[in-house]
C-alpha cells in the first residue's frame, strides 16, 4: 500500500526581494499530524517561506502540493479554502472588538439575510473554545484579555474558518513561561485530533518538547532536515548559526560602584484608582545588572514606562544619579542618560516606515552633526547607519530599507544599536531577547555585559528566567506592583523564583 502523501509539500521554493534571496530552493514535507518545528536565525527565511504558504507572497520559482495536488495559493482566502490557517507573531485583532467580533471577521453569520447572527456564533466560538480547553469567554474584548488569551483568539480563529493545517510563526515570543506550557498542550491536543502543524521558533528547549521533525533554515537555502529525538540543542544551534553557541553567559564578578538608580516607595494608579505600582522600592548601581523576575502584569511595564519619562508616577521618588527625574519627559531622561531597549519594538522602538538609517536617529536627529543650520545632514545620519549595521551584525539589504522589512530579530539588534550608541549611563533593558535566535541571543546578552564592564547600570526585565538567572548580578522579584524580594542568581533556581513569582516570599511565606 503507497504512503500517503504529505499534507504539505513545498518544492524548490525560490523568493527574491530587492537585493537578497530570501528562500533560495527549499523543500519542505509535513505530514499528517505532525508537528513540524522550523528553525533559523533571524532574518533566515523562515516567516517569507511559510507567508508564501499562506498566500501572502508568491513565489518566483517551486510550487506547492497539498495532499499531493499542485496548487496555487494566490491569497489567505485561497489558503484558507484550502485548509490552511496562520497565527501571526504581531496578531491581527482589532482590540474594543469581543473575542467573537474578531473571529467571524469577514465571515459574519446573517440572520434573515441582512442582520449578523452573533447569538449562533457566540456558541459555536463557545463551543470549539470548550472543544480544546481554551477557557475563553466569546463576548470578552479584545483589549481586556492577555497576550496568551489573545493568542488563543488566533488560534479559534482559524480553527472557526475549518484549518486543518496551523502554521505558528513564532507564538511563545510575547508569552509568559505558564502560557507557554499551556500553549505546547494546545498543540498537542491539535495534533491529536488529526491537525498538522508547522511551528516557527527560535526556542530550542520548545522545540525539543513539542516537535517531531526540525528543518534548519540558515540564509534562505535549507541547511539539515532531522527527526527531533535523534538531534540535541548544541547539533540544532550550530547547524542554525554555523558555529559553536555558548548556552552559558560568560562572565567575570560585578564590581558594583556608586549608585545610579534610585527608586524609592513609586506607586502608580490606573484610571479606576487601581494601584498598578504600590510603593515599588529597589536601586541599581553602576557596573551591575539587576534582573526583574515576576508573572507578567505585576508592575514591569508601568516601572519601565516610570523610568523612561512613558508614564508620571503618582507618588514617590525616581532619582538618576542623585538627580529627580520622575516627572521628566521622556526627552529629558534619555539626554539625562537613559538608554531604553523597550518591551514593544514596534510602538516604542521604531517607527516601521521610516529607513533603518532614520531609526537609527530618532533620539538624536535634532543635535549635531545631524543637523545643520536647521536641516537634517543625511551624510552624517548615513554613516552613523552604515556604522552600526556593521557593528551589529543588523542584517538588511540597505541602510535604505524600511524598518518594516527586516525580520523581527533585525529589528531588536537595531535598536539595540541605536541605544548603546548613546552611551548612556543607565541602560533599560525590557524584553531584550524576546523572538531572537541563539546565536543573537548569545550577541545580545554579551553586549549588557559589556556595558555593565564598562561602569554603566542596566535594568534587565525578562520572563525568561533562563535569562534573568545567567545574566543578572542581582535579582529582584515584582508581585502585584512591589518587590517583595531579592536574591542572588548562584544562590537560587527557578524553582525558587517561581514560588516568589506566584507571591510567596523567600522563607515560603504569602505576600
């Protein structure tokens, strides 16, 4: 009896962009019920490949085979037709619409003809929601549910619209430790109902889990296609970089000096009179890093907003060396000596439709030399640009690329370069790794490293704990808006940290 065939068969995909080859020739099978992991640096291919699945793009060269049909997938809708369903890394949900507004999008049931039937298809969502144990309540909005329910929204979504082939471009970078345990049990439950998955990540730990099959996509061409129990994470990181990978900092003692950062008894209140910061407390001294580990939505973006001049505080003390800067603009604090590497690259990090060399000045374009009697001096702006693309291994066609075109991973070194270029004294980093590949990873980290060698403070927050135990010097603990402890990383382990994450205080006590 002949073997099925595959569900999916990409043959010899080939896609050009102005001056680079994304995909150059790649050939990809996934079978039924499977979940198929690709994996690759930034900027590798692998987001353009599975876009051309999802008829976003159109390939130059190859075709593609569903169920062993030659078929041209020239639109969503015609992947969609064809059983094909997509969870974007940036999800595609319009926030004061409810959970079921946006997944009847564009496919909304008519009662009588003319008046949408939300009643049946709030059940049926309540029902495919209950199918896969996703907890979700059909008429909650948009705005007021988390990333990882928001995520789930995506994924009804496609599952509403008949997929019985996911594609998951990156889904664990926005999403808490629990999320993610949640999500990798969702899959599972897909795969065990007869769906097949194609799962782009950069996670080697993810991809050890939940995968059955791994291809490695290194500079648009495939480099080894393998069945994940037969490889490791040290084979799958250097056939993805081409090179050793250190999974371990390297790192000599801090020597911390004087103190920097000082935040002294800071609460903040949402427009209800919630206290979203309640008498938060810790300090930062130059030549150290200071880790913030805690739960998502306990206070890390509002003291992150705080110290960046994003969001007044309502009561307390924010002094950078020796100086009040808590009711500074966010002009003031970053001439003041403020590098911030913010959560959300694209509302706070880029403006995506300027050029990468325009990025690279968004902080500094009014000062000289890049500005001259009043005009902008793009020479000055250009080599700046060209300057750090190279010392950031940025990667990108041209300085003269828009922000929007480089991969997710490009756009973090980015402005990564752009703040460490300001050479500031205390330096934010919120979420710095999030959707990086290893060999990046291992880039960026090194260089918080080195600014904390060279005498500067650096407040790194991060919900992966991998991160906050190897790089931090100290670790403070957030729990509903204050810090309710702090520990050493050689002196405990994500076990710990956990606990504390959850509210309990070192000893085993409840907050």
């Amino acid at each position: 009896m002949a073997a099925a065939a595959p569900v999916v068969e990409l043959k010899q995909i080939t896609k050009r962009f102005p001056g680079i080859v994304a995909n150059d020739s790649i050939s990809i099978q996934l079978q039924k019920g499977e979940i198929h992991a690709l994996l690759g640096e930034n900027g590798a291919g692998k987001s353009t490949l599975m876009n051309i699945l999802f008829g976003l793009y159109q390939p130059d060269e190859g075709h593609i085979e569903i169920n062993g049909n030659k078929v041209a997938i020239d639109s969503p809708n015609k992947a969609i037709d064809l059983g094909i369903g997509m969870v974007h890394q940036h999800f595609k949900l319009v926030q004061p619409f409810t959970v079921t507004e946006n997944i009847i999008l564009g496919m909304e049931p008519a009662k009588a003809g003319i008046q949408i039937d939300y009643k049946t298809a709030s059940e049926k969502v309540k029902k495919l929601s209950d199918q896969y144990g996703f907890h979700i309540d059909p008429n909650a909005k948009i705005e007021d549910i988390s990333v990882g329910m928001q995520q789930r929204v995506e994924i009804l979504k496609t599952l509403y619209r008949g997929a019985n082939i996911l594609i998951f471009d990156e889904p664990t970078a926005v999403l808490t430790p629990q999320e993610i345990s949640e999500l990798i049990e969702i899959m599972r439950r897909l795969v065990a109902e007869g769906k097949s998955i194609i799962l782009i990540t950069h996670k080697l730990k993810e991809i050890m889990s939940v995968s059955d099959t791994v291809t490695i996509i290194r500079r648009g061409k495939v480099v080894d296609s393998v069945k994940t129990s037969e490889t490791s994470p040290f084979e799958l990181a250097e056939k993805m970089v081409g090179r050793n990978v250190s999974f371990k900092v390297d790192k000599k003692p801090a020597e911390p000096g004087e103190m920097a950062v000082e935040v002294e008894n800071v609460s903040i209140k949402n427009k209800d009179g919630i206290a979203l910061l309640d008498g938060m407390t810790f300090n930062v001294r130059r030549g150290e890093i200071v880790g913030v580990a805690g739960v998502d939505g306990n206070g890390q973006t509002e003291i992150i907003e705080a110290l960046s001049g994003l969001r007044k505080i309502d009561s307390g003390s924010i002094r950078l060396n020796g100086k009040e800067i808590g009711s500074h603009t966010p002009r003031q604090i970053s001439e003041a000596g403020v590098g911030h590497i913010p959560e959300d690259r694209h509302k706070h990090g880029l403006v995506l439709d300027f050029t990468v060399s325009e990025n690279m000045v968004l902080e500094s374009y009014y000062k000289e030399p890049y500005t001259k009697r009043g005009f902008l001096n793009f020479r000055a702006i250009n080599d700046l640009a060209k300057r750090l693309v190279e010392n950031f291994d940025v990667r990108t066609p041209s300085i003269q690329t828009k922000a929007r075109s480089l991969s997710g991973g490009n756009q973090q070194k980015a402005i990564i370069a752009r703040e460490i270029n300001k050479n500031p004294d205390f330096l934010i980093a919120a979420q710095p790794t999030r959707g990086l590949d290893v060999g990046a990873i291992e880039f960026v980290q090194s260089q918080l490293i080195q600014q904390r060698d060279q005498g500067k403070a650096v407040l790194l927050v991060s919900f992966e704990l991998d991160e906050i135990l190897n790089v931090s010097d100290r670790i403070i603990v957030v729990y509903e808006g204050k810090v309710i402890g702090e520990v050493r990383p050689e002196e405990t382990n994500d076990q710990e940290l956990g606990l504390m994450m959850a509210g309990s205080r070192q000893g085993g006590t409840r907050k």
